[in-house]
C-alpha cells in the first residue's frame, strides 16, 4: 500500500474512455443483480434528479415508492442528452411491496454508452418522502460508476453552516448537533477580531471529548497561524454531539465558526497501518508514494526519533501539487509529542497515485517514524454496496 519513489499514474476520465469502448465492442456482458436504494424527502413543487452512466445493454427497473401517505411520485428516465426514455405515474406490475400510487419504470434496456438522469417528482407537485430503488439487471461498468458518483458526493458537501460567535475569557461558545454513526463533519475556528486564540474541541454529549485542535500547524491559506481546525471526523455513536470554542489562555473577540457536514455512511473503524523506520539529513525531504481510491481517509504521522528533528509531514498529487501539510499537529493526541507532524483523514475524491513527503521545518535531522493510516470503505467496491441517503431538491 505505501511504496516508495514508486509511482503508478490513474486517471478516471481514461478509464471511463477505456471501459466505454470495451462495452461498444463486446456488447451486453450479464453481472450478478444488484440494487441501489436511496431515501430522501422532496420539497413541494421540487425534482429530484440522479444522475448516472451506464453501457449499452445494460438493464434496469426503476421504483420510486412512497414513505408517506400524501406523495404520489412520477419518475422519468432521460438520457444526458435530453432524449426521453420512459416515464411511470402509478405502476402496473402488481407487486405487494407497491401502493398504487407508486411509479416503476420495469426493466429497461439502455440504448448507448454515456450519462442518463432518473427524475422524481410530485403529482401536482405536492412534495414528500420517497424511496427510489434502481435494480440492475445487467450492469457492465459498476466499479468505475460507483467511484465517479461517490467522488461527485464527496466534493459536493451535504451542507455547511457559518456563524460569527463571541468568546469570552475563560468562557466557551458551544454548538449542538445530534448526528449518526457514519456521518462525518469538518469543523473551523477562524479568529476575526480580538486577541482571540481559538480552541475546538468536540464532545459526545458534552462530557466524553472526542478531538480537540489549537493550532491547525498548516500552510493552509484560509487559516490564521493560531487557528483551529478538525477535519473530517468520522462519528462512532449516534447520539447528541458538543463543538466547543473556547480562547488561549483567556484571550477573547470574535471568532467564525464553520460547521460542513461532509458526508454520511462512512465506516467508523480505525483503518489500517502501515509503518517506516528512517530518517533524514538538514535539509532533505524524502517521499513515499502510494495508489489511493475514492472515499479513502488517509492519515499521516511522523513522529521524531531524535531530538533535533521538527517533522514536517506534506501529502502531494500525481503531479506533485501539495494537498494539505502539517509541521505541529496542535490536536491533544497524547501518543505522539507537541512537535510531532500529524495529518487527520484527509478525505480522497480522485483515485490514483499520491506521495507523502517528510522532512525537518526547521533544517534539523534525525530519525522518525512515518505512520500512514488508511480507512478503506471496501463496500464502494463491492457489488453489494447500498449508496447513503440522497437530499431531495
């Protein structure tokens, strides 16, 4: 999983080329059937629309079912293009899991490689809660389908929330959420007026902490040097959740406090490790390259085995572009030292290769430890894979 200097270029846009022209030639390859389901509440007078690509000859049934008594759902199928497919108001295949009122477009055969788009509304726009299920009959390109939709998932945020928040000495400023096992969220401390040093930290119902940040010890642009941030935390319990903003010290003034619910049904596991024992001389960086897919948390760590060495801990692109960096980690982690480098599930949304870079912030040397740990979620790759709930509008 974690090479080094060696690197293994994937672009999807090729591989989708590759595998459209693999279905133009060979035609309708039959797949074990599988099935998506989606839920999510529509708004009065709004549309869903899901978007997907699909080969030629590939097959599939389309139900969107009522959860709630008043919504009668209408679903349609268009190509990307525009081209009506097929349209469905109350279904007409008996089927007990059905009210009438339900719409299922039965078993239909794509006509050509390329994008399609599932529409589901209200009749008379009359909005309400609907599950929308697409069963695969035949599906010739579900790896590569699943990565390009759960990677447009991830770089579209299911929401983000900022407000301005006053902190006084010695006192906190609190925001409460309840969330579920799976969802992930971002959280920001900027300071704005004030000689306010911000601190977060987040509680599972305000007594058991579950991370806390000060300084966020990155070259990120966005941020002053003394504010916080925790990103991309992975929610382990349901429950009712506590993000705390509090000053250095008693300083005090205004600070903006940003909230992003990233995304839901990510695994609440602690991934996988792996480790390398080397070091560096005044002045070197060394790189470690490693292949990355979609939905991959990576965490990286370099913690000092000499104490002339201040890690510095970067991770870089296929083309060597840097993607997030840390000198001192700043989160209350007490596995590793105040000076230790320490990058936290930074979340990947294009696969292909990507390298960590390692060296001193300060030109000392030494040893070190490099930890890089990756939560994998395999059900994104396995034909069984039921997507999260989708937001209606």
């Amino acid at each position: 999983m974690l090479q080094r200097r060696t690197r293994i270029t994937s672009h999807l846009a090729v591989l989708l080329i590759a595998l459209f022209s693999a279905a133009a030639a060979f035609g309708q390859q039959p797949s074990t059937p599988r099935v998506e389901i989606y839920t999510g509440k529509i708004p009065f007078g709004e549309t869903y629309v899901y978007h997907f690509i699909a080969a030629e000859g590939d097959q599939v049934t389309i139900t969107a079912r009522s959860v709630d008594g008043d919504f009668d759902p209408r679903v349609t199928l268009v190509s990307e293009a525009g081209r009506f497919l097929a349209a469905n108001d109350d279904a007409v295949i008996p089927d007990p899991a059905l009210r009438g009122s339900d719409a299922r477009i039965e078993g239909i055969a794509l006509p050509e490689t390329g994008g399609y788009i599932i529409e589901v509304s209200g009749a008379q726009g009359v909005g309400g809660t609907v599950e929308l299920t697409i069963d695969w009959l035949v599906d010739q390109m579900f790896t590569l389908r699943r990565q390009e939709a759960i990677a447009y998932q991830l770089r579209n945020p299911i929401s983000s929330e900022l407000s301005v928040v006053e902190v006084y000495p010695y006192d906190r400023s609190l925001y409460v959420f309840d969330a579920r096992r799976g969802e992930v969220y971002s959280f920001y401390a900027r300071a704005l007026s004030g000689d306010i040093d911000p601190q977060l930290s987040i509680y599972y119902e305000d007594t058991d902490l579950i991370d806390a940040n000060d300084d966020h010890g990155s070259t990120d642009p966005s941020l002053g040097p003394g504010d916080a941030r925790i990103p991309n935390l992975i929610i382990a319990r349901d429950g009712r959740y506590f993000a705390e903003v509090r000053g250095y010290a008693g300083t005090q003034g205004s600070v903006g406090f940003t909230v992003v619910h990233v995304m839901n049904g990510a695994l609440a596991y602690p991934g996988t490790d792996t480790e390398v024992e080397d070091a560096v001389a005044a002045g070197e960086f060394k790189s470690y390259d490693l292949d990355l897919r979609v939905g991959d948390f990576v965490s990286i760590t370099v913690q000092a085995r000499s104490s002339l060495l201040d890690p510095f801990a970067a991770l870089l692109d296929a083309d060597g572009a840097v993607l997030i960096d840390n000198d001192n980690h700043g989160f209350n982690d007490a596995d590793i030292d105040f000076f230790d480098a320490r990058i936290k599930n930074y979340l990947i949304v294009e696969p292909g290769s990507y390298s960590v870079m390692v060296g001193s912030a300060r030109g000392g040397e030494g040893d070190y430890t490099l930890t890089v740990n990756i939560k994998r979620d395999r059900r994104l790759f396995d034909e069984s894979y039921t997507p999260p709930s989708f937001n209606g509008g």
